[in-house]
C-alpha cells in the first residue's frame, strides 16, 4: 500500500470513528454528514469520496460491530454450543458499545425501509447462531419442545426492551450490567426441561 492509499484509509477510518461517536451521542437520526465532517476535521465533501450517504456510513459502522459479535459467537460456538455463555458472551458485547446499540432499538422503527431491511438482515444472522444451539438442544432432550423462532424472537425483544427504555431504567450507568443476570437466568429457566420431568 502506498502512502497515497494508506492516507486514504487512515482518513476512511477517521470517518467511521467520528460518525459512531457522533451517532453514539446524537442519534443516527439526529446526526448529519456534515456534523461529522466537522467533529474528523475534514471538508464535508472528502466525506462523500468514502461514502456515498449517511446510510452507507451506518451500514458500514454496523457491519463492522455485528461482525465482530458474530465471529465471537460462531467462535464459542464451534468450541462448545452452550446456551447460557453464548448470551453472556453477547449481552458483554453489547455492553461495550451500548450507546450505539441504545440508539438502534430506538430508532430502528423510523429509518427508511431499505435501511431497516439491511440493518434487521444483518441482525438476523446473530440470531441464526442462538436458533441453531437452541435447536440442538430441543433434539437433545435438554431445553423444551417449543417453537424456536419465537423463542429467540421473545429474548431479542427483551433485549431490544430494554436497550431502547434505557433512559427510563437507569440514569447513569449500564442497562445491560443492570439486568444482564435476570435475562440471563430467565432465558435460560424458560426453555430448560424440567430435570424432575426428565426422570420420570
């Protein structure tokens, strides 16, 4: 890589910095390319030289967070698929940039329907990876016989609930630290057979 596309890239990931700091604070809703030109100390223009738009930016931003969550995941899953880790593992994840993850559950029902329908796909294979463990372990006698798509669906939600009402819940601090263990444990002693039930 020469300098001329080294400086190129150190600028595109000046960009992508800025902006999720930036979405962070503001909302992606709120937050304009011209802001966050500002905010990198570069012309709004050599903005649009690295993205086409504003969703571009947030798609990017996104991808490169639920990526990182996903080969995680799909990690702790290949070494051993076990439930109640793998949403540990992801609630910690979340936890970390949960500014950005607050204002995606809040706002996620007002963006443009093209740029839900990317940010919802990328969403989906996060939950691809709890479908499967879960599903495993139906077949393997150790979680109930229930619909799993709803399953997953009800713990996302919860998540979802409680990321986009973090305001409400807490007035400093995590929302996740805060009620990580009661999803968790709550998850975890739904979808569980009863060991009792098992032995009869």
């Amino acid at each position: 890589m020469n300098k001329r596309q080294q400086q190129k890239q150190k600028t595109r990931e000046l960009i992508l910095k800025t902006a999720k700091e930036e979405f962070s604070k503001n909302g992606f809703l709120n937050t304009t390319t011209s802001q966050i030109a500002q905010s990198a100390g570069i012309a709004h223009g050599t903005l649009f030289l690295h993205f086409n738009n504003k969703n571009a930016l947030i798609v990017e931003i996104l991808d490169i967070e639920l990526d990182q969550i996903s080969a995680s995941i799909q990690k702790l899953v290949t070494e051993a698929a076990d439930l109640e880790q793998m949403l540990i593992l992801y609630l910690n994840m979340l936890q970390e940039d949960e500014e950005l993850f607050s204002v995606l559950a809040r706002e996620l029902p007002f963006y443009p329907d093209e740029l839900r329908r990317l940010i919802l796909f990328r969403d989906s294979l996060i939950r691809s990876h709890f479908h499967k463990v879960i599903q495993a372990g139906i077949k393997a006698g150790k979680y109930r016989s229930l619909h799993v798509t709803s399953a997953v669906s009800f713990l996302f939600g919860t998540i979802n609930y409680y990321l986009s009402l973090k305001n409400i819940f807490i007035t400093d601090g995590s929302v996740i630290e805060k009620f990580k263990t009661s999803i968790v444990s709550t998850f975890t002693t739904l979808i569980t057979c009863d060991q009792g039930a098992n032995n009869e």
